[in-house]
C-alpha cells in the first residue's frame, strides 16, 4: 500500500482538485470546454513542470505528460482518464484515475524506479457528453472518429459549437491530432465504478472485460398547439401525450434485451411552448441504448423507432428521429487484464471481473492499443452526482495495482 507521506500528499493534490469549479453544496462543475476544466489542466501542468516531467497539449485539449525511459525509442505506457465532469457532478469520476496517474509517475521516480518504456499520462478533453450530447471528444478525435466538420456541427444549449469552444480557450481545432498508435505499447485506465457490485460484494478492484457502447438519438414529436380549456379531448394533437408514450415505448424496449445487459433511457425531455393552459405542440426526447453485445443494443433502437413511428401514426403527429451516434462495445486486453488479476492475487487483494455499463475513453483506444481498465468501488453507487464517494482505502489498494501494473509493462 502508499506509504503515509504518499498518502498525505496525494490526499492533498485531489482535494485541491477538487475545489476547481466546486459550487459549495451543490458539486462541481467542470464541463467539457470550459475554463474551469482548462484550470484543472493548468493545475496538473505546474505540478508535472515542478517534477521536470515533459508537458504538452495537443489542439484537441487533451493533456500529456511523460516521463522518459531509458529507451526512447521504445512505445510508451499509457495512463490516465479524464478531467472534465457532469453539471454539479462529484470530485472522482474521472479525475480520480489522471491523479492516481500522476502520483504512480510521482512515486516512480521518487523511488528511481528503472524502466526502458516511457510513461505518460494522458488527460482526455471532453469526456462527458453533458455539454455538447457527445461523449469521449478527446479521445474520439485522437482515434480518428471525429474531425473538424464534425465539431462545428454539435452544439451546447447556448448554440456554442465544439468548434468554437476550442477556439476560444486558444486552441487551433484545424489542427486536430491523431495518435501514433505505434508509439504506445499498452493504455491503462482508472476510474470509480459507478455503481455498487463491488461495494455489494466487499471487493477492491474489478478488472473490466468489456465496455458497454451507447447508440443515441434524437426523437421530435410535433403535433398543434391548442388552448387547453376550449380545445376538445377527441381534437387534440397533443405532442407531449405522445411522448409519454413513447418513454414507455422505451421502456418497454429495454426491458425485453435486459437478459443482454442491454439498457434504455430517455434522459432529457423539452416540451414547447411550456405553460400550463396550452395543449404541447412540440417535444424533443434524447435517447440513449447501451449494452455490450451490439445485435441486442441494434435490436432495441429498432424497436424503438418502429413503436414511435406507430404511436406518432395513431395520434397523427408528426415525428422525426435522428440517429445521433452509434457506438461498438469494447472487449478489452485478454493479457493486460491477466497482468492486472495476477497483482491482485500476489497482493491479496479481493477483485472480480466484470463488465461496464458505462463508457469510457479507454474504449475508443482498445481497439487501437492493447487496454485495460481498472474499477474502484463507488459508495452507495452513486456517480454523476455531488455525493459520489470512494474510500480512500480503496483508492490506495487501486493506486497499488495500477502502480504496480505500469511497472510490469514499462521494463
């Protein structure tokens, strides 16, 4: 385990951390594109420079950092996660597996550890979807699934483009970056679990086997406004009727793959024009499908568009569905995972693997690059959220295997 001084240094480093975008009592916002996530970036730049670790960023915002090995021209280990949370979000979903990243290095060479591989850590730009409803941008570009007309076109509630955004915090986003796959050996992600299997179980550490992959779209229901008192109830065309039904088509839909693991949510509903005494005449639902076997989550979204197109039909309302992103689950590396498994075992330390349910950016680099990721218990199961807690116990048995998982593959 840390050794106390380590634990006491990194305990302060993330409480820092997590003062960036903190609003007291309601969590921390640190939204993709932001001054408060490119703070966060700075915050990690100084302590890295302060190490004499070399810093760049690349004009997508993501942040790399590395520590030479004694042979340069060997492929680097890759570590880290992502910086950039939900609106009022917590302190550890992705933040914590970049600052366990950067202290494992720290430790490193404290302890003048000797290693032919480089190490470098990487911090991703972007990864959660809640500004601009598109997840893992980072990476996503990094990887070649997103380029620069693919960014002018999605935009946050305040019309700002992604495109636009990088362009304001000084970035050149006709200048996007594509990773030299040949230049890494191996990538390892840390991160909290968000959910509660392995608290359930009294475990430390799981060992994901695969990522789940979310399709996602948007559904407009338009129908005709009308006065809610003068209009009849067999005269209505009433938009937001129509999507209530449509929720539960959704429902419905996820259920009937549960078996799969697969799962459907509309998370965001807007109803126009909004007031009390006008019958809807417009609503827009976000959805999301996610699983880890692809023909279940395809089966799912086909349902889906079959039910709405027969609900909007039957209420004759006019319906639109657009197909927002489609996205493959990700079977991580049969050999990093037994490098991770064979330390918990020499180290007594309780494990399970098991899959995710939520995305990652490790997921766009595993079919590239030889992945592994590494959950540490969330409390409660609770994530996207200001109450989101791991123990520190668990962080340091977490810290312990990923150090320790760097240092197998970085000789």
């Amino acid at each position: 385990m840390m050794v106390k001084n380590a634990e006491s240094h990194f305990r302060e480093i993330f409480e820092s951390f997590s003062k960036i975008g903190l609003d007291k009592g309601r969590g921390i916002t640190r939204l993709a594109y932001t001054r408060e996530e490119e703070e966060a970036r700075f915050a990690l730049i100084k302590l890295s420079e302060n190490l004499g670790f070399k810093v760049r960023k690349d004009q997508a915002g993501n942040l790399w950092i590395r520590k030479e090995g004694s042979d340069s021209r060997l492929p680097a280990v890759l570590v880290g996660s992502h910086l950039d949370t939900v609106p009022q979000g917590g302190a550890y979903d992705g933040a914590l597996g970049v600052l366990l990243g950067f202290e494992c290095m720290r430790q490193l060479s404290e302890e003048g550890f000797s290693h032919r591989h480089p190490i470098e850590l990487v911090a991703f730009a972007g990864e959660e979807s809640s500004r601009f409803n598109i997840a893992t941008i980072g990476s996503k570009i990094l990887t070649g699934k997103l380029d620069a007309e693919a960014l002018k076109t999605a935009k946050d509630k305040q019309g700002i483009t992604i495109y636009q955004a990088l362009k304001e915090l000084g970035y050149d986003p006709d200048d996007l970056p594509r990773l030299d796959v040949s230049k890494y050996k191996a990538f390892l992600e840390l991160h909290i679990e968000q959910n509660d299997v392995l608290e359930k179980e009294n475990l430390q550490i799981g060992i994901v086997e695969k990522i789940a992959a979310p399709i996602r779209a948007r559904l407009e229901l338009r129908g005709v406004e009308a006065h809610s008192g003068a209009c009849p109830m067999g005269e209505r065309h009433d938009a937001l009727a129509a999507a209530a039904e449509v929720i539960l088509a959704v429902e419905k839909a996820g259920n009937k793959e549960k078996d799969h693991q697969t799962v459907t949510t509309v998370g965001q509903c807007i109803v126009r024009p909004g007031a009390m005494n006008v019958v809807p005449g417009y609503t827009e639902l976000l959805i999301d499908i996610r699983g880890v076997e692809k023909e279940s989550i395809l089966r799912a979204y086909e349902e889906i568009k079959e039910s709405s197109s027969a609900i909007a039909e039957k209420r004759d309302i006019r319906l639109t569905f657009d197909l927002l992103s489609s996205e493959s689950p990700a079977k991580l590396d049969f050999e990093i995972l037994n490098v991770i498994e064979t330390i918990c075992i020499e180290k007594k330390i309780p494990y399970k693997r098991m899959n995710s349910g939520a995305g990652h950016d490790c997921m766009n680099l595993a079919p590239l690059i030889p992945t592994g990721l590494i959950f540490v218990p969330s409390k409660g199961g609770i994530s996207h959220n200001k109450d989101e807690f791991t123990e520190y116990r668990d962080i340091y048995a977490g810290a312990e295997v990923l150090k320790e998982a760097i240092k197998v593959l970085s000789v």
